[in-house]
C-alpha cells in the first residue's frame, strides 16, 4: 500500500503543522510578558491559592481552596518533549528563540538512527474566562477550554522524518530508496478540541479533626481535528522522498479532515476525592477553610471521548479480519475505500479522552511552607487516543495569599528527571515544569511553561464555628 502526497493529504498534514504554530505563539506571549513559560500538568501551580485551575487536577479540590471567589481571566501552558529532533548543544541559544532557539525550525535536526524507545508528547491548553465560588461546604466552577494533545510512541525514525520533512514540507530529503525495512508495534495520535464544562464539589465529612469532599467536572467537548495510527507490525520502504510503500501491514488508523472548526461532538468527565486531617493544636480556628496537616486526593481525569460523524475509520489487516492490501496505492484519504480491495471502513470515528489516574498528597509543615507529591499516570485503553507520559513529583512550597514560589521535582515517563519553577505575585502566575530549556545543558529536547491572570477574593477568618453543633 502507497500513501502518495496529494492534496487532501495535506489538510490533514496541517493538523499536524499546527504544533510548531502553537509554539510560536508560545514564544511571543512569553516575550511579553519578559518571563519565559510554555506546561503540562501546571505541577508548581496546585496550591491552596490555585482557585479553578486546581480543579483540572482533582474536581473536588476546590471545595476546600483559600479562596471564595476566583475568576480566571486566562492561563496559556504549552508542552513539548521528544528524541525524533533536536537542537545541538553547541548550536542551541536559549536567550533568543528566533535564532537557534526553540522556534527556529532550521535549527532542527533529525537523528537519522531508528531508536527503539522513539516518543513525542506535546500539549497546548488555553484556559478561557473561568469562574469558582467556594463557601467552605460546597463550591462551583464554569470553566471553557482549548486543547490540543499529540504523541508519537516508538515510531521508525524514518517513518517520522519522511512525514514531516518529505510529506509536509516538502523537502527533498535523503532515504535509502526500495530498501525493504520492518516495523513492530508502533503508535501516533493527535487532537484538538474544545471544553465547555461544569465543577461542583460537595464537603461530605468535616468534624473538626478531619474532611472529606468529592467533586465532579462534567464537558461537552467540541472537536476539531482527529488521527490516530495504531500498528502491529509491518514491512515498508521508500520509492522517493514524499511516500511510504507498506506491505504486510496489521494496523488501524483513522482520520478527520476538517470541514470547519467543529467537527464532532462528545462528553466527557473527570471524577476525584479529597480527604484531609486536621492538627489538633489547630482544632479551635474556625473558617470556611480546613487548615490540614496532611492532605491525600485521587482523581480520575478525562472520562469520554468524541464522535467525528465526518471521520473514517481504517483498518489493514488488523485485529478482526484478514485482507490482501498489499500493492494498492493510495491517492487521497477521503476515498481511499475505493482504491483499496478488501479494506476494512467505518464511516465515523471515535476519539477518546487521553485518559488518567492521579494523586496527590501535601503537606503541611508551617501554615507557609508545603511540601507535596503528585503522580499521575496514563490509562491509555485503545489506539484511538492520544497517550500522556507519566508524572512523578515532589514539591515544595511556600504558600501566602500575595505571594508563592515552589520547586516541582519530576520524574517524566519513568526516565527524565526534571526541575521545575513556579511563582505567584498576587495575581500573576507564571513557572514551568522542565527549567533544561532555558540552559545549555544538553541538546534541546522540549520546551515547557506557563502563565495565568486571574481575580480571587480569599475567605476570612470567622470568630464563630461554621456548623451547629462543632
């Protein structure tokens, strides 16, 4: 089978050239503001004063926040980690993005040998006008969302610099041509949507020694684009330098090519609980806040997925059925049923959620200084689906209503070490989860950062219990 470059193609091609797009916007919304940010979990900004944003976490979190009001005018993260390019230490200038630096895209360079443990992750998320209210027994949050995720996991080398040089770009690169090579279990997928959705959080024990809070967060997702290729094994090999020749192929792909900027529909959720226990020295201040000494949440985030009704749905000699696709070629993606014999089809697509567990724990050491662990972990369940590495982080803090600073420490996906900064002056947050970047360490891997205003009303010390009876 022949996947040749043509125009529909390249619509879906440009779904994917979005991602150094979205960087570049990254790169000017730092220059404004003189910080550099660009992330992925938002770690270092998960604190008592996180207000709404604290809820994309963990749902029931903001039933106990320090805050009763919080209106967040807008926060922007961005995330990019990878081994298919780099940029060379010796050439990499992190002072000057444009000029060698992370959105110079000449600067780039692919690394020609097959690596068995390949992997590109990247996510942007624009966090709109958002709302949360919180008394102490209940709190509420409206928020709107826009996210776009991707990630390429253990793809050929040359499979990933062909589609993006050769297809995309239309460079002319240089690849051993009619040279057969083989490819076992591989994985790429990519999404862009919308969030509409709705937090409630409800206090459910609060005896003065300890509290326990549960929360929902309900979405209506509105999706963009969609692809996703799923493969268990092949054989491939290069006619020239913009096709991809495959025989034997066991794979499932699908594919959205975009009509206009909402092209399906669908629902998601995310579900968590917070439990928290009490010093007994603190047991006689009284506020709509529960002052913790120590402070566990779980939390299952991005329940559901998306319908594409516009989508299509391949399948190659997959997990179901047998077909003889082998010398077919392809000449464009809305039709390619037509082209080849046998092949598998569904006349939708359903994407899902990149799905995951996580959980929390702080600790309380002073009233000001925090220490607390995350980990959050993928539940990928299907090849339709973006997966996100996994996350393992410390982090200390210190925590005031005007001002906070932290230190995220992480392990990403089990193998990269990592150190993070965050800070709060009022209400300007700004901090990233990966500080490599900014330094010539070693040759640049990823970017990652983050910024966010916002208006919050902090909750006041009462002089008398919160319920009857305490």
């Amino acid at each position: 089978m022949k996947l040749v470059n043509n125009q529909q193609k390249l619509k879906v091609m440009k779904t994917l050239n979005k991602i150094p797009k979205l960087l570049l916007v990254c790169a000017i919304i730092v220059l404004f503001h003189h910080e550099k940010s660009i992330a992925q979990n938002l770690l270092g900004y998960n604190s008592n004063y996180a207000g709404v944003v604290s809820s994309y976490l963990n749902p029931s979190s903001i039933s106990n926040s320090k805050l009763k009001w919080d209106v967040n005018f807008f926060t922007f993260g961005g995330h990019l980690q990878n081994n298919y390019y780099t940029i060379p230490r010796s050439a990499y200038n992190p002072f000057n993005p444009f000029k060698n630096g992370f959105v110079d895209f000449s600067a780039y360079q692919g690394r020609a040998a097959n690596n068995p443990h390949s992997y590109l992750y990247t996510k942007e998320q624009l966090h709109l006008p958002s709302l949360m209210y919180s008394n102490g027994r209940r709190a509420f949050a409206l928020h709107a969302n826009w996210r776009f995720e991707a990630d390429v996991k253990n793809a050929p080398n040359d499979i990933v610099r062909c589609m993006y040089e050769g297809m995309i770009k239309g460079k002319s690169i240089t690849q051993a041509l009619n040279t057969v090579e083989h490819a076992d279990k591989f994985h790429f997928a990519l999404a862009s949507w919308e969030e509409l959705g709705g937090t409630y959080s409800q206090t459910l024990i609060n005896d003065q020694h300890q509290l326990l809070a549960a929360g929902i967060t309900g979405k209506l997702l509105l999706g963009n684009a969609a692809y996703y290729f799923n493969n268990k094994d092949m054989d491939y090999y290069f006619s020239n330098a913009s096709s991809i020749s495959f025989q034997n192929a066991h794979s499932d792909f699908g594919v959205v090519i975009p009509s206009g900027i909402i092209n399906g529909f669908g629902l998601g959720a995310d579900i968590g609980i917070t439990y928290c226990v009490r010093d007994l020295a603190d047991i006689n201040e009284y506020s709509e806040y529960f002052n913790y000494k120590y402070k566990l949440g779980a939390a299952i985030l991005d329940i559901g997925g998306i319908r594409y009704g516009g989508g299509r749905t391949y399948s190659v000699n997959s997990y179901e059925k047998t077909t003889n696709a082998t010398g077919n070629t392809v000449n464009g993606l809305q039709d390619i049923n037509s082209q080849v014999n046998g092949l598998i089809v569904k006349n939708n697509l359903n994407f899902y959620l990149p799905t995951a567990l996580c959980l929390q724990a702080d600790y309380n050491v002073n009233n000001v200084i925090f220490v607390s662990a995350n980990f959050i972990n993928n539940l990928r369940f299907t090849g339709c689906q973006v997966r996100r590495p996994t996350i393992l982080a410390i982090t200390p803090r210190i925590e005031k209503r005007r001002f906070e600073i932290s230190l995220p420490l992480s392990l990403y996906d089990w193998r990269l070490p990592r150190i993070g900064f965050e800070m709060r002056i009022r209400n300007i947050t700004f901090g990233a989860e990966k500080l490599g970047w900014l330094y010539k360490f070693g040759d640049y891997t990823g970017v990652d950062g983050y910024i966010s205003l916002r208006f919050s009303i902090g909750k006041k010390i009462l002089t008398q219990p919160m319920y009857k009876g305490e």
